[in-house]
C-alpha cells in the first residue's frame, strides 16, 4: 500500500512540477526560435466562426478590418453555424468591403464551419479566430511571419484575458493559463505545441486537412500537421484579447466539453504516442495531455490509500490533512461564489478541484461514445 501510494504521489508531482522542470532543462539544450524576419506578406484568408453573435460580430469585423496587414492580401470570410440572430444581416452589410459570408444552413458545429470556410478561401495561410476574439492590430502580420520556416505548418497566438479578474473563474482560469503559457513556450521551443489556442491560430493552407464535425479542431488539426512532418510553434507577440468565463459553472461545461472532444482526438491520433517514432514529441503528449487527463481518478486513489495509511505515520497524517484541506477550500470557494463573494484564498483550490472534475465528467462521455459536435458561445 506504501508503494501504491509513493507511486500516485510521485506521478502527481511530475505531472504538475517534474515535467516543467525537464522543459527548462531541455529548453537550455534545445532551442528552436520563431523567425522575425517580415519578408514578403503571403495572402491571408482569416476565418471568423459564428453562432447567433448578432451582439458583437460588428466589432470583430470592425477589428478585423482595421488590423495592419496589407488590404489587397487579407480575404475574410465570416463563417456563419447555422446562425438565427442578425448576425447574418450583419455581415452582409459588410459585403461591400470585401467581407465573405458563409452561412452554414443547419449548426453543425465549429469543425464543420471551418471546413466549408477553408474551402471557399484563397489565402495561402489560413488564420483561424472567434467572433469575440479581438485582435491587437499587428497580430496577423506577427503570426504569418513565422511561415517563411518551411518547417513551420501552423502557429499559435495569444489570447490575453481582458476580465481575468472580475469573477472568481475569471482568477483561476487566469492563473491556469499563466501556466499552460509556460508549457506552450517551452514545448514550441524544443519541438512542437500539443495544441493552439482555437481564437488566433494559422495555418498553411496547402496543409490543412478537413476534419469530421466532431472533431475539436485546434487541437486535432495541430496533430495533423505534426503527424505530416511539420512544426507547430507559439507566437507569443500576436496577440488576441477576450473574456474570460463569468462564473464557475459556464467555465466547467467548457472545460468538460474540451477534455471529452480531445480524449477522442487525442486517440484519434494514436500513433503520436509513439516515442520511438516521434521521440520528444510523444513525451510532451503523454505528459502534458494524457497523463494530465487522468490526474482526477489518480487523485481520488491517493485520498483513499492515504487515508488506509493514516497510522503509517505523521507525513501520512499531514498529507492527509492537506488534500482534506484543499478539498474543503474548493467547496468553501464554491459557496463563496454562489454567494456572490470574491476571496482569494479560495479560488485556488476552487478551479483545481473544477478542472479535474470537469476532467473526469469528460472520460466519462468519452467512455460512453458521447460526441459533442456544437459549441455554445461562452464569452461575451
């Protein structure tokens, strides 16, 4: 039982602290820069999917077309899931200044969106975004620039949040993705990104392979590319801004509905878990995304063999204590929510507990072949 539990412990901390601290080490031996060289600007199709944002679509396209990135080189297609607001009627009002509508007449969700946009565009680098994703004015210009490594498939942006602090989600999604941020920079500079973030990401389009509706395309179509020999790097200077979640219980349907749909990606993609074929590649997946799926049931087995182990001594007996304490915080930090109350010792332990929650409601509709192919918008 000793052994069962050091083991748990062990893969816990390596998971959260081990595997940073083998990306610094390996960062130190192995560095691979984006290039900022700004040759010749190659067209650009930017795709804007959209569902019933009738209230904000205006100002993205209004974003879009003032972004520093040369007019006659920028196509933007706006594609439109199945749509029942205005937003539509919006767009077209646009057509006049080159603005493409593609209206999906059924919602199929944002895979299938993207696909028929990617269809009907002319851009040699496809740049991917959200209708409440605005983009700093340069931030085409600093993504696309990365392209003239032929090495490079895809490059993933920024997203900064503009709300971090507002709510409680707001916090710890905050502090969550100062660390994910990390790992990103880290993981693009020894070898490829895992996954983009899906408001700001490009791709060459002679690379782009259309994917089943229910796919989740910012994370499939990077493993795509990897798996076709190319790279997939972060590009911390194009930046895009968005809210964050305004409570906790919007953030965990999204976090559910993004660890379900890449479990199925992720096995999808089976052969990237291969290390004697894609080597360092294949640990960052397994460590980063596999084993950190599973981090909830590796948990709840901790608890119990540490509380069978609770007369094997006093570090048994603080252990203890302290994942009761970190779970008593969460549940503190719920009701404090729920309250309407912001407490910062709380939210910590309150977003870690929801992730990995959400983590395992996700294994769940996995395991049972439930597939979520609609996204519900989740930011305003």
């Amino acid at each position: 039982m000793e052994l069962l539990f050091l083991f748990l412990l062990i893969i816990i901390l390596y998971i959260y602290f081990g595997y940073p601290a083998i990306l610094i080490v390996l960062g130190f031996l192995r560095k691979s820069k984006p290039s900022n060289k700004e040759n010749r600007p190659p067209q650009v199709t930017l795709v804007i999917t959209a569902h019933n944002e009738g209230r904000i679509i205006r100002q993205k396209i209004e974003n879009s077309l003032s972004l520093d990135y040369p007019k006659d080189k920028l196509e933007i297609i706006v594609a439109s899931d199945g749509s029942t607001d205005d937003t539509d009627e919006v767009v077209a009002e646009y057509e006049n200044r080159g603005v493409i509508l593609d209206q999906l007449a059924a919602r199929r969700g944002k895979t299938a969106a993207q696909n028929g946009a990617v269809a009907k565009s002319s851009g040699e680098v496809i740049v991917f975004s959200d209708a409440n994703a605005m983009y700093a004015r340069d931030a085409v210009k600093k993504l696309v620039r990365n392209f003239d490594d032929k090495t490079v498939g895809c490059v993933c942006g920024e997203l900064k949040y503009t709300n971090s602090w507002e709510s409680m989600a707001g916090k710890g999604e905050n502090l969550y993705w100062k660390y994910e941020k990390f790992l990103k920079r880290k993981e693009s500079q020894i070898s490829s990104l895992l996954g983009v973030t899906g408001s700001i990401y490009a791709v060459r389009r002679s690379l782009y392979v259309p994917l089943e509706d229910h796919s989740i395309s910012d994370f499939v179509e990077p493993l795509e590319i990897v798996r076709n020999g190319y790279r997939v790097i972060y590009e911390p200077e194009a930046i895009s801004f968005e809210k964050a979640s305004v409570d906790m219980k919007t953030e965990f349907k999204r976090k559910i509905r993004i660890v379900a749909r890449s479990i199925r990606g992720l096995f999808g993609e089976k052969e990237l878990l291969n290390i004697f074929k894609y080597g360092i590649f294949s640990i960052q997946l397994i460590s980063h995304k596999l084993m950190r799926w599973t981090v909830p049931l590796l948990l709840i087995c901790l608890f119990v063999t540490n509380l069978l182990l609770w007369d094997s001594g006093n570090m048994c007996k603080i252990l203890l204590i302290f994942q009761a304490l970190l779970y008593l915080g969460a549940l503190v930090g719920c009701v404090f929510e729920l309250a309407g109350s912001k407490i910062k010792l709380f939210y910590i332990p309150y977003y870690f507990s929801m992730v990995n929650l959400a983590a395992l409601i996700g294994w769940f509709k996995y395991l049972t072949g439930k597939k979520e192919v609609i996204w519900e918008t989740m930011r305003k």
